[in-house]
C-alpha cells in the first residue's frame, strides 16, 4: 500500500518526499529529494477534528482549493469535503444571525 506523502512545500513535487523524523513539536517532517529542502505538515489529524476544521478553514481563507487543502494536511478530499460542507453550515448560521 502506498503511503499518504504530501507534496513538497517548496518546489510542490509529489514523488520524492521521505520521511525525516519527528520535530521537537512531535509534527512529522519531510525531506524533499528534488529540492533537498525539509517542510513540516502541519498534520493534526489525529483524533482532533476541532483541529483539522480550524486548518481548512485557515487554508480556504488563504484561498487554497480542496486538492490543495488535503495535500497540505496530509488527508484525504473526502474528509476536506466533510470539513467544508460543515463550514458552509456554520457560515449560514452566521448569516440568518
Ligand atoms: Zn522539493
């Protein structure tokens, strides 16, 4: 089974990201063998669904597309799309406010 790896934060590469240990945070972090470069994913998802809405939120703020969104946060459309079909509800609650 192949491994859910994210793409590289740098040069945005799908296929040459390794994993390079744990960063003192506990946050796993990758090596990129195309640009040499290390990222972090800010990848929470473990048991924390508050958290992970809070992020795709941030990313849709930041203008990220739900390809992109799932990417950076190392989980798969199907939950990005849960997320955001939450956050719409919530927007609409704001709205009829
Ligand atoms: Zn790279």
């Amino acid at each position: 089974m192949k491994e859910n790896l994210p793409v590289c934060h740098h040069c945005s590469k799908m296929d040459c990201i390794r994993k390079h240990g744990l960063a003192r945070s506990g946050v796993q972090r990758y090596y990129c063998t195309s640009c040499k470069r290390t990222f972090q994913v800010r990848y929470i998802y473990l048991g924390n669904e508050t958290n992970i809405l809070r992020q795709v939120k941030a990313l849709l703020d930041e203008g990220k597309s739900r390809v992109e969104i799932s990417q950076t946060l190392g989980v798969s459309q199907g939950i990005i799309d849960r997320h955001i079909y939450l956050i719409t509800l919530e927007e609409e609650e704001k709205v009829g406010d």
